[in-house]
C-alpha cells in the first residue's frame, strides 16, 4: 500500500503486539519533529544567574541596597548567588558571614527559597536562592 501511494512504511511501535505501523511520508514527518523541538526549546525559559558580594563587615546600609537589588533580580525570575567573599585575615570572621547569608535568606524566604545553605569554599562562603514560583 506504501509504494502505491509513493510514501514510506513507518513502524511507530515495534515491542506492541501486533506492531503499529504507519503509512507516512518519513521526510515530513522528520521535519515536523524537528519544527515542534525548536518550538518547545523557545519556550523553554533559560535561567540566568545573578550575583552578590557581600564583605563579612558589610554596613547595615550597604546590606539593606544590596538586599533591594536581591529582590529585583528575584522578582524577574533570576537565581540569585550571594557570597561572602574573605580578604587576608578577615577569614576568622566565617561566622560572621554566615550570619549575613542566613539573614539574607530569611529576609527574602517570601520572595524566593534557598537552593544551598552557605557553604565554604576556599576564601568565600555560597549561597543559592531560586525564585519561587509565581501564578
């Protein structure tokens, strides 16, 4: 019946009992599939990360500006990554940047929800915050 109608046998199912098979011209059918991939991957949104840098003696001032640009960047949609970073000897403050990344995150838990705890890693202390999701 394929050939007479000039197009391909293509078997859709072959571990059904019996087998499903169609009668369709294969090259369409490829360029179709491929039409609706690039569709899905444009709808598909991207992530994009933004970054914070906080000192482990940040001001309160300072932290209260970098906090209002933590809230735009989560309002859009972006992840956020705040770090502390540590310069020379500043490194025996870690409790102290500890405890600006975890009122960062309890400051903003309405906004969005905490990826990663604070980790340290080599001279600057992480932390992950992706955007909670909006309706």
């Amino acid at each position: 019946m394929a050939e007479e109608l000039g197009l391909d046998l293509v078997e859709i199912s072959p571990n059904a009992k019996p087998p499903v098979c169609k009668i369709l011209d294969y090259k369409k059918f490829l360029y179709e599939q491929k039409k609706r991939d690039k569709a899905m991957k444009a709808k598909a949104s991207k992530v994009t990360v933004k970054e914070i840098r906080f000192g482990p003696n940040t001001d309160d001032h300072d932290y209260e500006f970098k906090k209002k640009h933590a809230e735009k960047f989560l309002k859009e949609g972006s992840k956020l990554k705040a770090y502390v970073f540590f310069k020379g000897r500043s490194i025996v403050y870690k409790d102290k940047g500890e405890i600006l990344l975890l009122k960062l995150a309890s400051e903003l838990e309405d906004l969005g929800k905490v990826e990663q705890m604070p980790k340290l890693e080599g001279k600057r202390m992480t932390m992950f915050i992706a955007p909670k999701k909006t309706k």
